[in-house]
C-alpha cells in the first residue's frame, strides 16, 4: 500500500503535525557551520589528488517545501501536503519525503539560501550550479567536471570526468546546460555511462578502457546487499556506479538524476500534462524515494568504505518552485530561493547555512550565489576558485569570476 499524504511509514521516523513543528522549533535555530572550509578541508589531511567529486543534478528543479525546507507553519496555500520529519540531528527538520537521509542527517549540511537573478528557465540554473557562470557572446564556460579532469592527476583506464546516464537533453530550450568543455575545448568532454539492469547481457571488451568500463557497469559483482540498499532504479544504480567510478580514482562523476524532462515524471512539478506531469503524489510514490534511497545509500557506503572523507558529494537542483501552488495543484519554476546538499571532504555535517523566509519564498539569511556553491567545489579538490585558465588560443579564462568559497567563522 501506498504512502497517504501527510503521513509517514517509516519505522525509524516520525512525522511530527504542523503544530508539534512550531512547538519544538524549526532548523532555523541551528547555527550555520561553526568552522572554516580551510579547517574542514584540512581536518582528514586528505591530499588534493585523491580527492572526487560526486555531483547530482536534481534535474527539473526540486520543490524546497517538499523536500529539504518545509514550512508547515506556512499558510495552507504554500506549505504543501508533506509534514516535516525529525532527523537525527536536534532541530534539523527534512520532509517526510526523506526518511532515509533523516537518519544520516550528521552524514551532510545543507544550503538553504542558493538563489539567483537569471532567467527562471532550467537552462540557466543548469549553467549557474554547473559552471559557475552563463553563455556570454557564444563563449561556453567549462563544467566544474571538465576543468577538474583537465588539471587532474588521475591516469587511469577510465576518463577523468563521467556523466551518468547521458548528456541533459530536451530540458526546454535549446542552449546550453553546462556539461561540457567549453571554452576548454573538445579534450574535455565528459564520457557518459549508461548503467544498465543486472540481468542485462554485457559485451565483453577487448581494450584496457573498454575492460575497464565494463568492470564498472558489472553491478551483478556487487552483493546483493550492497544492490538492495541502492534500490532497483535508474537513480540508484547511476549512484552504486559513483561509487565505483571514485573507488577507481575518477576525480569527477556528474549524475543527472533526469537526463531529460519532457512528457515524464521529474522534479519538475506542474502538475501539468502532458510535458511536465509531475505531481506531488509522484514526489511521494518515485521520485523523492528513489532519491532518497539512493543517495543515502551511496552517503552510507562511501562512510563505510572510508571514501566519505576525500570524497565531495553535491545534490543541487537548478532552482526551487513557486511558494504559492499553482491552479493545479503543483509548483512552477522559482529561481529566488532553493536548497542543496553538500558532504564529504572534511565538510561539518547536521548543519545548516542560510535560511529562507517564512514563505520560503525568499533568502532570509546569507543568500548563497551558485558561483560560490562552484567555487567551494573547487576549493574542496584543490583547485585555486581564483585561477585563471589558458586557453589555446592563449586567451585567460577566469575560473570563477567575483566569488569565492563558502566560509564561514565561528
């Protein structure tokens, strides 16, 4: 049987009503990280070039209310029909949508104030979270991926920068989305990886890169333990393959959660069909569990596996939605406000930085520019924000130009 709305089945969760909520407290009384990114950094002395990247792309732009903010004391029009659930960190509250990431909330920190003043379509975010920056004069800036594969040390069988399942595609407009080497030129395209389902022939390979990749894709050598924990979706296999791909050294893998959004049920939530059917009953019964599942999953595993410290894990959307549900009863696109997740590397967990308003409609406190959520990336791997890139045709490229790295003092 299904999940009812505004209830929770989980067996080590509870949902709490709205009124318990105001009475205990939202997360809002949680400081924001109480040490500097230098000491996180620093704090499992974890050198540069064992670091990676595991950065999933919410495609569609997840609804903040339904998810990492809630706002059960908002008016009826705007908080949605998901109570918000205690985690394992005092006065941290997720949607009951999460039960699973509730109970590993010391595993990750959360930006609960990311905003920007682009144009409120998907391409643009995808461009902002992804790259740090926007087309300008048809000068393409390179995704976070292709930069750190181009200044990596990793030689191994495998390329330096992996897309899982593909490219975005048919997201809305046809421009760029931010995966690519841009102005870096074609050296830096990314590999995409296709993860098939276990009983799925695969072909064996004849080179050294194509035995590699298959060893990557061969999920049956993995326990079936291990597989059930992930869950049986395209999500939750893209997320074991991470794992495997950084166990291999890989220092970048992107995961599009959606490699498209058209005429299927994504984060994108209208609730209108035919092309962006999602509705909240979807969040409910696929799209938050196969996240939810997924990702605290691939968060236990690399913990256990002693990955977690030189590992970087990112989940961001390329916007949040609209406070007030539209006539049909979704959300539209909302670029003001939106939220993300962030572990790994030394990163304090069970931690909150910024806020959104009462609304959830606006950054309350320290509004947070995707091009310092970039510029943080690259200060966890290594990589100086501050560089500037030599392009071929001896041009400077700035790296990230006027941000810098989330930091904050005590």
């Amino acid at each position: 049987m299904k999940a009812q709305f505004g209830s929770s089945q989980h067996p080590r969760t509870s949902a709490v009503s709205r009124r318990e909520f105001l009475r205990y407290g939202s997360a809002g009384g949680l400081g924001v990280w109480g040490l500097s990114f230098a000491d996180a950094a620093s704090a499992h002395h974890v050198p540069s070039s064992r670091r990676s990247c595991i950065f999933i792309v919410l495609t569609g732009g997840p609804s903040q209310f339904e998810t990492f903010d809630p706002k059960p004391e908002a008016n009826s029009s705007i908080r949605g029909p998901f109570l918000p659930v205690a985690t394992t960190v005092p006065g941290l509250w997720l949607s009951e949508t999460l039960p699973h990431l509730s109970q590993r909330a010391e595993m990750f920190s959360l930006l609960r104030s990311l905003t920007h003043h682009g144009a409120p379509i998907h391409e643009t975010g995808l461009q902002l979270i992804q790259t740090g920056g926007l087309t300008h004069k048809r000068r393409v800036p390179p995704s976070i991926g292709a930069v750190v594969a181009s200044r990596a040390a990793y030689r191994g069988n495998l390329a330096p920068h992996v897309v899982l399942p593909a490219l975005l595609d048919h997201t809305g407009v046809q421009t760029g989305r931010g995966q690519t080497g841009g102005v870096l030129g074609q050296e830096w395209e990314p590999r995409t990886l296709r993860i098939l389902p276990e009983h799925h022939p695969v072909v064996a390979g004849e080179s050294p890169e194509e035995r590699a990749w298959q060893a990557v894709s061969d999920l049956g050598t993995e326990t079936a333990a291990i597989r059930l924990k992930y869950g049986s979706s395209e999500f939750g296999r893209n997320c074991l393959a991470a794992r495997r791909l950084v166990e291999q050294g890989v220092p970048f893998v992107t995961i599009n959660m959606f490699d498209s959004l058209a005429n299927r049920v994504t984060w994108d939530c209208h609730a209108v069909a035919p092309l962006a059917p999602t509705r909240f009953s979807d969040y409910r019964d696929t799209v938050c569990p196969h996240f939810d599942t997924g990702l605290s999953a691939l968060l236990e595993d690399l913990h256990q596996r002693g990955l977690l410290e030189s590992t970087l894990v990112v989940a961001v959307g390329e916007m949040g939605r609209t406070p007030k549900l539209n006539r049909h009863g979704g959300r539209d696109h909302w670029t003001k406000v939106f939220s993300a997740l962030i572990a790994g590397c030394g990163f304090p967990g069970g931690q909150v930085l910024g806020s959104s308003d009462a609304d959830g409609a606006h950054p309350q406190e320290r509004p947070i520019q995707p091009a310092e959520l970039v510029a943080t990336i690259y200060a966890a791997l290594g990589i100086d924000p501050s560089t500037e890139l030599t392009l071929a045709d001896g041009s400077k490229w700035p790296l990230i130009a006027g941000a810098a790295p989330l930091i904050e003092t005590a």
